[in-house]
C-alpha cells in the first residue's frame, strides 16, 4: 500500500510540476527512456500462507533547465586543443631563491715563524749578509759584535 501512495503522489508532482512550467522556452527531459522499477513484496496472514504481490512503479523524467555558460575565448597565438574546453593559465608562481649560507669565517693567519738563530762572527760577515747595523733584539745580535756598547752592532 505505502508504494502505491508513492506512485500516486509521484504522478501528482509530476503533474503540477508540468503545469506550472513556463512555456516559452522548451523543456528537454534529461533521461528519454522511462526507467521501470519491479519490486516484489510477500504478505502473511497468522493462518493462511504468505502470498506475493507484485507492483511495477515508473519513474517520470526529471524536468531540467540549461544554465548560462560563460565561454573564454583562448588568445590568438595559443596551442588550442580542440577536444578540450579553454582553461586559462594561472599566473605564474615567482621564483625566490633561497637565503645564502652564511660566509665562512677566514681561518687565522699562521703564527709568525721565528728566525732560526743566526751568529755572526765577526761585523764583515753581518755586512756580506746585508744585516748591518744590528739591533739588541735583532736576530744576530751579541755584545761581542758591539764595541762601544750603545745597543747597536756593526755600526761602521
């Protein structure tokens, strides 16, 4: 009984549905064939057997209006695949290049190496050198280099 109610207020629908359509522009029924639902249902008494009913409900094409589609034409020089609809390319996405690694710290200069000792015997030795005069301090240096002993050897 309910599938029957079904079908009948299916049918009403549908009936004020077509009554109630604008008629200047046509409807195009989205599906043409009616499609046809079977449905089989047993009902039992307590004390008789259980007998089948059948009940063959159609379902009434759904009404359907075409909506407004914007059409963007691609640009002259474009590859167009006809197949295919026109979409638009995004913008492209700006490149940023990534932060450059921090500068290495320069290593340190090596310590300055010290003069081997150097001795000279007499001050004609310091000159043939190219060491003269020579400084207390000075690499070479000795108090028996310096006669007058000022601080300076070889002087003359």
């Amino acid at each position: 009984m309910n599938l029957r109610h079904l079908a009948v207020a299916s049918a009403l629908l549908f009936l004020a549905g077509c009554a109630s359509t604008d008629s200047s522009e046509p409807v195009v029924p989205s599906v043409s064939p009616l499609p046809t639902v079977t449905s089989t249902t047993a009902t039992t008494a307590r004390t008789t057997t259980p007998t089948p009913t059948t009940t063959t409900t159609t379902v009434a094409p759904v009404n359907t209006t075409s909506a407004e589609v914007i059409v963007v034409p691609p640009p002259a020089d474009a590859d167009v695949d006809l197949d295919r609809p026109y979409v638009p390319a995004l913008a492209p996405v700006p490149f940023v290049a990534p932060a450059p690694a921090p500068a290495r710290a320069p290593e340190p200069a090596p310590a300055p190496v010290a003069p081997a000792s150097v001795s000279y015997g007499s001050c004609a030795d310091v000159r043939a050198a190219g060491a003269a005069p020579i400084y207390v301090g000075d690499p070479g240096y000795s108090t028996k280099l310096d006669r007058d002993k000022d601080g300076v050897a070889c002087e003359t």
